[in-house]
C-alpha cells in the first residue's frame, strides 16, 4: 500500500531527480551502445583485411591510456 502525501508536502531530495537521473542513465547506456556498435564495425573491417592484431594492439593502448 502506498503512503498518501499531503499536497504541500515537499517531495524527498531522490524522488525530486528521478527523472533526470534515468534519462542521464539513458543516454549513457546509448552512448555506450553507439560505440560498442562502431568496435564491432571496426573489428569485422580489420578482420576483413587481415589486421586483427592491430585492431588489438589499438584497443589494448587505449585502455591503457585511459587507465592512467
């Protein structure tokens, strides 16, 4: 069962930004979606052309790079 709330009543802080923490959630996770879709077209391009352990290498260095 749910609580009644009274009209004048404040919402709670996490209630209040709900809305724009799932869409932040969302365009994240499309974000994420878009690049994981162009590594795939890259991964099939190398592989294609028969430079899969460049493709490695690149991918390997970008993260690392991206650690530090």
């Amino acid at each position: 069962m749910r609580h009644k709330r009274n009209p004048g009543a404040p919402l709670p802080p996490l209630r209040k930004f709900l809305g724009g923490i799932i869409f932040v959630g969302a365009l994240i996770l499309l974000m994420l979606l878009w690049r994981g879709i162009e590594m795939i077209t890259d991964w099939f391009w190398f592989q294609e052309v028969g430079f899969e352990k460049l493709f490695s290498i690149t991918i390997l260095t970008q993260l690392q790079v991206a650690a530090i």
